[in-house]
C-alpha cells in the first residue's frame, strides 16, 4: 500500500508541474478534456476559517482519488497548526505564502514561499500556513480522501499572522 501511495504521490507531482490549471474543469469536451479559467472558478468559503476561500478545481477531496483545490488567504490571517491524512503538494499562484511546522502557532518563525513555489506537506505533518500581508492563492493536489484535524481544536482554525 505504502509502494501504491508513493507511485500515487509521483504521479500527482507530475501532473502539478506537466498540466496547466487552465486544463483542469469546466469547458468539457467528449474526449475528456477540462478547462477551467481564472474567471470561472468558484470560491466558497471554508466554514470555520474566518475569510478563507476554497475552489474544487477537480475530483472530489473526500473520496478515493486525486483532488486540486484551490485555496485563498486574505492578507492578515492563517491557519493554525494542523495535519492531514494524505500527502499535499502545494504551488503558490499568487503572493507570498508564509509557512510553519510543529505544534506551536508561531506566525514569527514561518518561512516565506513566493509565487511560482512548492511545497510538500507530508501525511500527518503538522504545519501552519496562510498570508501576511497580501492575498495568498494557492493549488493543492491530493489523493483523498483527505481531511483537516486541528492540534488545539480549542484555539480555532485560524489567527492572525502578525
């Protein structure tokens, strides 16, 4: 199973680089090809994370299968630690995404990813991420199903990054 997750993790990671964005949703036709373009895209907020946004680009993040979703930070704000169930590989679109790991919201220790940079979040990494001083958009691909569970569920999913 480990071997089937890792080829699944290859895979993923070659579509993030190989595939544009604009190829991944809406305009469909009979052969299977989907695009999706920046105007199109559906932004839904993400209940419970106070001003985040999410867009299901394709697939479906709570069942079997790659997933790309969307997210967006406003500037200010960023989620507190957490973890998930799957490996995530993360592209920034847009802004300067602020990046921590460990058990502690420390928004002063995160390291800076600019747009057009990767990061991997391994299963089970407890991590904290979000925006400073400008929006932040990014694309995560996954292979559901996937899942957020907070280290301090007590302190809320989100908090200020300054």
């Amino acid at each position: 199973m480990n071997r089937i997750r890792k080829l699944a993790s290859l895979i993923l990671l070659l579509a993030a680089v190989f595939v544009p964005a604009t190829l991944l949703r809406a305009d469909s036709d009979g052969s299977g090809f989907i695009r999706i373009q920046p105007e199109d895209i559906e932004w839904k907020d993400a209940p419970g994370y106070n001003g985040v946004k999410m867009a299901v680009i394709t697939g479906d993040p709570s069942k079997p299968g790659v997933y790309v979703v969307r997210v967006k930070f406003p500037p200010g704000l960023m989620s507190r630690p957490h973890f998930h169930p799957d490996d995530r590989y993360a592209i920034v679109i847009k802004g300067t995404w602020w990046t921590g790991t460990g058990d502690t919201f420390d928004p002063g220790s995160t390291v800076p990813v600019k747009a057009g940079g990767f990061m991997k979040h391994p299963a089970g990494g407890h991590h904290f991420d979000g925006a400073k001083d400008e929006e932040v958009i990014l694309q995560l691909i996954g292979y559901g199903p996937g899942g957020t569970t907070m280290i301090h569920p007590e302190d809320g999913h989100t908090g200020p990054s300054k």
